[in-house]
C-alpha cells in the first residue's frame, strides 16, 4: 500500500507511470448500463453502442468502437479506475517491471536494515 501512497503523491512516478501506461479499456474489458450501452470503461462517458438495439459483435466492431479505441490509444483520456486499471497493468511489461523493481528494492534494503541491527 505505501507504494501506491507514494505513487500518487510523487509527480515524477506518475509522469513515468502515464507515458509508458497504455489502457486497454475498450479493446479488453468494457462497460455495460443497466440500460444495454456499452461503453470502453466506466470512466469514459463514450458510448460506443447498444446491444438492445444491436448485436454485441456488431456493436464491438462498430465505427463508434474502433473511434474510441483509437481515442484511448491516443492517450486523450488518462483515469485510475479500479476496474480498468488492473488488466491494462497486467499487459504493461515496462509498467509492472519498473513497479515490481521498486518492490525489490525496497525489500532488499528493509531486510538488509534487519540484518545489520
């Protein structure tokens, strides 16, 4: 948790973060209302259909879809949604490789400070 904590509160992590972050929100996982839309995640109001008025695979591979796939792509929306967050991470090497080294590092220094006292 502390690393999070201090994710958040350090401008250069997160500027780190967003510019090796790519979110897959729209191509991976997606939103559906209560009502049928389907939107790329719960953060980005961009419907890109409805399978009430639709078939899902035609709403999926709709134009409004591939639109808001190339918006995401362009990094024109940045959020840190609990649900989208977690399976764009997963396909982020660069991103759980440079958290997973600060992970280590703070491990090897803690039990390093054990072992010395």
């Amino acid at each position: 948790m502390s690393h999070m904590v201090d994710f958040i509160r350090n401008p250069s992590m997160l500027e780190h973060f967003f510019k090796h972050f790519m979110c897959n929100s729209g191509t991976h996982s997606l939103y559906m209302d209560p009502y049928g839309n389907i939107f790329p995640c719960t953060m980005l109001n961009k419907e890109i259909g409805n399978v009430r008025e639709s078939d899902f695979d035609k709403v999926w591979m709709s134009e409004e879809a591939k639109e808001v796939r190339e918006f995401i792509a362009k990094k024109k929306c940045m959020c840190w949604g609990s649900c989208e967050m977690p399976p764009s991470l997963a396909r982020n090497q660069k991103v759980v490789l440079w958290i997973f080294s600060r992970m280590l590092k703070d491990f090897l220094i803690d039990k390093k400070n054990r072992i010395f006292k």
